[in-house]
C-alpha cells in the first residue's frame, strides 16, 4: 500500500453504551491528525461520528465529511468541519467517501456501520479496490462479526483468504500500523467458488 494520506472511519450517529467507544474514537481522531491523515467520515455532529471528527479538529487535522441532504438534521450535520459534501443518496454518500479514503477504519456502529462495513470488504473481496480495511475492536464489539466471517468460510461460501480481507485490532494505537501493513488480496478470495 502506497501512502495512506486519508481514511474513512465508518462508525455509529449514537455513541453506545459503553464508554469506551467514545474514548476509542476520540483517540483515533486525534492519532489521525497527529500522523497528518485526514479523516472522511459521514459528516455528523453526534455519536461516535462527532466524537472521531472533533478530536482529529482539535488536535489540527483535516476532517472530510459526505452526508445525504435527508440526513442534515436528523445527524445534525457538522458544518464546522474542514469540508462537507452533501450527496443525494446513501448509496452515493458511500461511493464519495470511498473516492476520497486510502484506507477504511469501521468502529463500533449500528446497522448502517455494519452495511458499510460489509460493502466496502465485498468490493474488496470482488477486487473493486486493494485498500486496506481495520476493523477496531474495542472490548469485542466487533468479535461477532469476525467469527461470522468464520462461520460463511466454515459453511463453504468463502476462501479462507478472507480473513485477510480485513484487519481486527484491539486498540486505537494499532490502527494506523495495521493500515501501513494490511495485506495484498490473494486473487483466490474471487476465484476460488467460481
């Protein structure tokens, strides 16, 4: 992977229940900016969206946001931010926030994290894109989902090169060097059911 100069953090418009979500994406921002990675995310103000883009501002950073113009007032758009794009579509919000990354974060979310989560590892996997995907996994948020992607290799419905698709990380800090380090596609996570 070439220089990683943006990232796309996918994450919940609610901060959760557990309180160190909050922190994870606090420090995240602020590792982003720190290392001069400009942050994309979907442009609200509230939950872990709002967190992750205050703290790459407050820490000088640059911080991108793609919101649909239905979701302005309901996410509570952050007009404060470095840019905002406001887009027709879910489906085109998605499409400009992955023109605009070099590599994808997803924390702790929702159903629409969890959408955009599996989207952008089946672009992958169908070799749409070579981007490296992290997936933090504060407190095991996310283990369900690594042990589905388990499961549908077990069932027969995936290489096991698929894991490979993603890396799983426990903390903020391991984010960025997961980034920098993800590995190349293997061509058998396409071909290997055709």
């Amino acid at each position: 992977m070439g220089r990683i100069g943006s990232v796309c953090v996918f994450c919940g418009s609610k901060t959760g229940t557990d309180p160190d979500w909050a922190r994870a994406a606090d420090r995240l921002g602020q590792l982003l900016a720190e290392a001069g990675i400009r942050l994309v995310y979907g442009g609200g103000r509230i939950g872990l969206m709002g967190v992750v883009a205050q703290a790459a501002l407050r820490s000088g950073g640059k911080v991108s946001g793609v919101i649909p113009d239905f979701l302005m007032k309901l996410e509570v758009a952050d007009t404060g931010i470095t840019d905002l794009v406001v887009v027709d579509s879910m489906h085109e919000r998605k499409r400009r926030m992955f023109e605009l990354a070099d590599g994808f974060v997803i924390l702790p979310g929702g159903l629409g994290t969890l959408d955009e989560t599996f989207e952008i590892v089946t672009w992958k996997q169908l070799r749409h894109h070579s981007k490296p995907i992290v997936v933090l996994n504060i407190n095991g948020y996310w283990s369900p989902f690594a042990d589905l992607v388990r499961a549908i290799v077990a069932g027969g419905f995936a290489h096991p090169a698929v894991a490979d698709l993603f890396s799983l990380v426990a903390e903020p800090e391991d984010v960025i060097p997961a980034l920098r380090s993800a590995p190349a596609v293997n061509e058998e996570v396409l071909t290997s059911h055709l």
